[in-house]
C-alpha cells in the first residue's frame, strides 16, 4: 500500500536503559527526581499567577528563587512544561464549565529538546546507539551520560514505514522515549466496517473478524480481569496486570484486517459507566483503551472512524429490524418474531455498520486546503 508522506501522525517509541552501568543509573534517575521536585515548585507558583500572559515574566524573573542543580535551560523546559499543563487543566474545565483544581501528584517526565543529547546509531559495539546526555548541571558542573541503547521491533517498524525522528526526546526512570512522524497510508478501500467490542470476544466485525482468542500465551480479557480483581489496587501485581491487558488489547487490534475499508464504525460509549456500580470484574474493562487503539489503527490506514448510538445495537434483528431485548441471550441472538438466529456480537457488529453516524472523526481523509482532522456532527 502506498504512503501519503505529507500527512503525517505522530507516534512514539521507547528504548530501555537497562544496558546502563549502575554510576550512570544513579546519576540519571537523581536528574529524574530532581527534574520532579523543582517541577513541583513551578508549578504551585505558576498556578497562583492568575494572567496566562504572565508566564513570560515568571521564567526570567522567577527562577532565583528555586534552590536547584539543575541548569538554566532545563528551568526552561521545566516552566514550558508547567505552563502547558496549566493551560490544559484550565482549558478542559472551561468546556466542563467547572472551577479549574491544580493538578497534583504529577508524575512529569523531562522533554528535552536537542541542546541537551544526541543519539548516534552508529556503533562497533554491541549496542546499536549510543544517547548522550549532557548540559543538565549549573555552569562549572557540566554533567554527562553516555548511555547505550538498543533498538526495537516497535522501532525498526516505525522506521521501516518512513518514520522521521524528531528532534529531542523524553525521559523516564523506565526508558528514554523517542518520538516519530510516520506518514499515513493513501486511502484506497471502498467498504465500512461496523465493530462491535466485548469481553470474551475484544472485537468482533461486521464480515465475521474475531479478536481476542488464541493467544500464544493462552491470555484472555476474562482472565486478564480476574487477575485485576484478585489484586489490589495500587499494588505492583495491579500495575502488571494493567500492563498486560494493555498490551493484550494492543495484540488484539493489531490483527484487525482493514484491507478495502476506508470507514470504521465504532459504538459511542463514553460515559457508559458513569452513574452506576458495576462489580469489580467488570469495572476492570478498558473500552476506552480498545476504542485508543482502533482509533491508532484506522489512522495508520487513513481510515475514518465514525460513532454511532450504541442503543439497541445487540437488540435489533437485522433481518426484520424487531427490537426485542429477548433477542439475545448471551452469545446467542435469535429474534422472537422472525427465528433468525445468529452470534450476537456478530449481529451487533452488523448493525452498527447500518447505524446512521453519531460523531464523525475524520481521521484518515486529508485535506490540503485546511491539513488538519476535521470534527463533524
């Protein structure tokens, strides 16, 4: 399939540092932490300058104020940081039409530009690279880490669909993240394709897809949710078992076949669990993470993603269109007034191919008079 290499999506990925001596480990993770604890500072300042516009002044005045190591390129990024997340919080309470809270417990990790490394892949050791990482200490204690690298399968695919390594990179104490432009694939399909998602079955498809089964592992989302529900919340066993169903749901969606589809249909469920108490096994399923990774999926393909109303979809026959909700029972969907009997999710699939758009995201179509995703209702 070609590439359309002038509309791009941006994806991400990350190297371990795990092939670091324990020195360079240390003086990292101490850079880590001391980037979070002034980060902190900043931010409670920040958050009491009610004026946006007062940022600016707070950078080039401010910063003396701060007992910090750290040189005065890194309070930059610090303070761009700050004032990034700042203007997010105050933005998304505006549209909620609520009183704006200062985040808190914020877990930031650095974005640094290229004043501060570089990474070379060129190596006659071992290693495939080599990130150095330099200019973090004040004047007079120029700090530096060499540290190794190793490159991915995630990686090595990105570069392989033309992915152009941007400028700079992110740091966290699990790796150093690296971020791509990759361009998006000419939309060449000619059919939509209805989904419906689940527990047993992750993603079943209107032409009869099922995902989610025969893992080489032998893993499961039921499994993968009882697993969360014998843990306890916060615990490193938790956050496993968090990792696992999100990588499960990313192996899943990953065999989606959108070969001549150039429209996905998905169910608009978004607020679905608000309001109501759901056991423990159930409140452990991400619907929101399937429909991130759909969305990722149909932006790779230069599809577009449309949502539709989600009620009755498992309910309606599409062969006589009787709503009955005794027409499924489980997995099975057979319809009181005309006997046509089918796999329910199967039938759910079909008609929310049928259904008439909720939202449109336009995801895969481009437009060269505007280059930007456009928003339809």
């Amino acid at each position: 399939m070609a590439y359309d290499r002038y509309v791009t999506f941006i994806r991400s990925s990350r190297l371990s540092i795990s092939n670091a001596n324990k020195g360079k480990h240390t003086l990292y993770d101490t850079f880590i932490d001391e980037y979070r604890r002034v980060f902190t500072i900043v931010l409670d300042d920040m958050w009491e300058w009610d004026k946006m516009s007062r940022f600016g002044s707070y950078a080039s005045k401010r910063f003396k104020h701060v007992d910090t190591w750290l040189a005065a390129a890194i309070m930059q990024c610090v303070a761009g940081q700050a004032s990034a997340l700042i203007r997010g919080t105050r933005k998304s309470a505006k549209a909620l039409g609520v009183v704006p809270s200062k985040p808190t417990n914020v877990a930031v990790c650095p974005e640094l530009d290229e004043r501060f490394g570089r990474i070379e892949w060129t190596s006659t050791t071992s290693f495939d690279g080599w990130l150095t990482f330099k200019k973090f200490g004040k004047r007079g204690s120029r700090l530096k880490i060499v540290i190794p690298l190793k490159r991915t399968k995630h990686l090595n695919a990105l570069v392989a669909k033309g992915g152009i390594q941007t400028k700079g990179f992110h740091l966290s104490k699990k790796g150093v993240t690296l971020v791509f432009k990759t361009p998006r694939k000419t939309v060449t399909g000619t059919k939509s394709l209805g989904v419906d998602v689940g527990i047993i079955d992750i993603i079943h498809t209107s032409d009869d897809q099922i995902l989610g089964q025969n893992h080489p592992h032998g893993h499961t989302l039921s499994k993968i949710q009882q697993r969360l529900s014998r843990h306890k919340k916060g615990s490193k066993g938790f956050k496993r078992a968090q990792d696992l169903r999100d990588n499960f749901i990313g192996w899943s969606v990953n065999q989606l076949n959108l070969d001549d589809v150039n429209e996905l249909k998905v169910e608009d469920l978004k607020g679905m669990k608000q309001g109501k108490k759901n056991p423990r096994f159930l409140s452990h399923w991400s619907y929101a993470t399937i429909f991130r990774r759909l969305e990722m999926k149909a932006e790779e393909h230069g599809v577009r993603v449309t949502k539709v109303d989600p009620r009755n979809t498992s309910r309606t026959c599409p062969i006589c269109g009787a709503v009955d909700k005794r027409n499924r029972r489980g997995k099975v969907f057979r319809c009181v007034t005309c006997g046509h009997a089918a796999d329910a999710d199967l039938v759910g699939a079909i008609n929310i191919q049928c259904a008439p758009p909720k939202v449109v995201v336009q995801r895969g179509a481009y437009s060269p008079s505007c280059k930007q995703n456009v928003i339809e209702t």
